[in-house]
C-alpha cells in the first residue's frame, strides 16, 4: 500500500493545502495523519474540517488541550490554544458543523496498530506527550526502553523533526536519506515524519512521509509561509513569534 503519513499541522491551512496538492500527485491509496491539527495556527477550523474526510486520524497533545486543559505549554502556546478553542466554539450559522468538530477531536485514538506498524503522536511508551528527539540517541536507557514497546517498526511526530532511529542507536535525519529508506527485519525503527505546519529542523518547508510499501521517503513541500504568517500577525491573541518561526523552521 502507498500512503502518506503526516503529522502536526497546527491550524496552517497554506502548508497543509500544499501538502495535500503534493500527496495528490503521488497515487497514494489513503492518508493517515498523528495528530496535531490544532493549536499554534490562525486556521484551526479549515484545518479541522480537512482532517475530517482523512482515512483516519490519532490525537496529539495541543487536540487534547483544546478539548480539555493545556499542560506543561509555554505561555505562548497556552494562549494559542485558548484562542483556538474559541474559534471552535463560534457557531457561524452551523451548529452541526460546531458539533460535528468537536465530536472528531473528542473520538481521536490516541495510537494504532497495524501490521507490526504502531501510529503515535509521541512515543510507544507514551503515545501524546513524550518527545523523542535525535539526541535522544545518547541515551541508551531510553532507547532500549522505547524499542522494546516498538514490534516492527513506529510512525510518530510531536518533535517536529524528520528522521529515523534505529534500534542500533543511530538517527538517520531525513535530508539525509534522498533515495529513501527500506525498512527490513534487520532493524526495528521509529520514524518521525516531520511537520506539516511548523518545522523545527532549520527546514521552513513541510515535511510527510510516503510509505510505499517497505520504503519510507521524506517529502519537502513548498507552501505560502507569507500569508500564514500575516495573519498570525493579524491576530493579537497569537503571539507574533508564532509566525515568525516559520520562516526559519524552528
């Protein structure tokens, strides 16, 4: 099967509408994404709304604080999700749509399990909130723990940046692996398939993953970073640095 896996949109409806031009063009057969749709971005309700028609979805950490509290969020974030919340919230006319909504972020999964495949937003061992990032690899403890939850092989986000670990202890970063990279029983891995609305990676541009198969490939995508950030801008409740991150993918 050929599909596309994608991850922390955070409410930017440019990259995701790009990202979505781009999976188009690919011939994937489904489109999977691990959470995250909310929170950081000026378009949480548009985002939500493309969501909805994916094949299926896990819950991220800024899904669960919409819905419920926001913890451990710096104040910038906090704020951001407050104010998506309100957005949610607005009827605009359309109470069924306002329900409709919440009712897909309140029944999101917080992981799945297909074929030796996992889907988390965070980790195997916590799926929501835990970050896995490269230097992770340095900590052998943590690594060992965390590939021994892993059958074959993990799809995770949360850390907005692109790469996989090996159960050997190597982070492969995904500008690296131009021609892609085979998964085979020789190493049990954990992929993260990057950002679709704010990369961390000194990348501005999103990042998905096509699985096609047995190989995994990185995809960059090019999307109006202006307007998204004009109208983070715009906004006095989003903080302005929100935007302004987003050119310099960080």
């Amino acid at each position: 099967m050929r599909q596309a896996i994608i991850s922390d949109i955070h409410g930017n409806l440019e990259a995701l509408q790009s990202v979505l031009q781009d999976i188009a063009s690919q011939d994937v057969e489904r489109i999977v994404c691990l959470g995250d749709i909310v929170g950081y971005g000026p378009n949480p309700m548009e985002c939500l709304d493309l969501a909805m028609e994916f094949d299926w979805c896990i819950l991220g950490n800024h899904d669960q604080a919409a819905l419920f509290d926001p913890e451990g969020f710096s104040s910038g974030a906090e704020k951001a999700i407050f104010w998506t919340r309100q957005q949610l919230e607005r009827n605009n006319g359309d109470s069924e749509l306002v329900r409709r909504r919440w009712q897909f972020l309140a029944e999101l999964p917080r992981c799945r399990r297909e074929d030796g495949f996992q889907f988390v937003h965070g980790s195997p061992r916590d799926p929501l909130n835990e970050y896995v990032f490269p230097e992770d690899v340095h900590n052998t403890r943590k690594l060992d723990l965390l590939f021994s939850l892993v059958e074959r092989t993990c799809f995770q986000g949360h850390t907005h940046v692109p790469g996989v670990f090996l159960s050997d202890g190597r982070f492969l970063p995904a500008d690296e692996l131009t021609s892609g990279y085979l998964l085979t029983p020789d190493h049990k891995t954990m992929i993260n398939v990057g950002s679709v609305g704010q990369p961390r990676d000194g990348d501005w541009r999103s990042c998905y993953v096509l699985l096609d198969d047995a190989r995994v490939f990185f995809r960059r995508v090019e999307y109006d970073v202006d307007t998204t950030v004009a109208k983070i801008h715009q906004e006095p409740d989003l903080d302005d640095f929100l935007g302004d991150r987003l050119r310099e993918g960080r």
